[in-house]
C-alpha cells in the first residue's frame, strides 16, 4: 500500500474514533444546528462538536484513499 492510503486509513480510524466518542458522550455545542436545518435522522448522528469533527476527518479521510496513483 502507499503511504498516502495508510494515512488516509489512520486519519479514517481517528475520525470515526471521534465521531463514536462524541455520539456517546455529551460535548460542546454543534457548529451548525442540525436539529433546525437536516431531517431528525441527521441530527440525531451528529449531536455534538467532537461528533462533527468526527465526521468531518471522516469525509476528509476519502481524499487520499480514493486519490488516482501517479502513472
């Protein structure tokens, strides 16, 4: 595997870390306010700040992973 897949997987591992402990564990305030702005489904997933930061290294996590290889 490359070096960028590996950190791309670390940082997957880290976020989803994340998001489980902010799922679990009452935090600090959201960034945006879900519970107004998404279906009940949505906010119920991202309940706190560490539960959105998770998320978001998720998504980030993508980019390296699924990056075309140099030819």
């Amino acid at each position: 595997m490359k070096t960028h897949v590996i950190f791309g997987w670390i940082l997957m591992l880290i976020g989803a870390a994340l998001w489980v402990y902010g799922y679990f564990v009452t935090g600090h305030p959201t960034v945006i306010d879900w519970k107004s702005d998404t279906p009940s489904w949505v906010a119920e997933y991202l309940p706190n700040l560490e539960s959105e930061i998770g998320m978001v290294l998720v998504f980030i996590a993508m980019v390296p992973m699924y990056w075309p290889a140099k030819q």
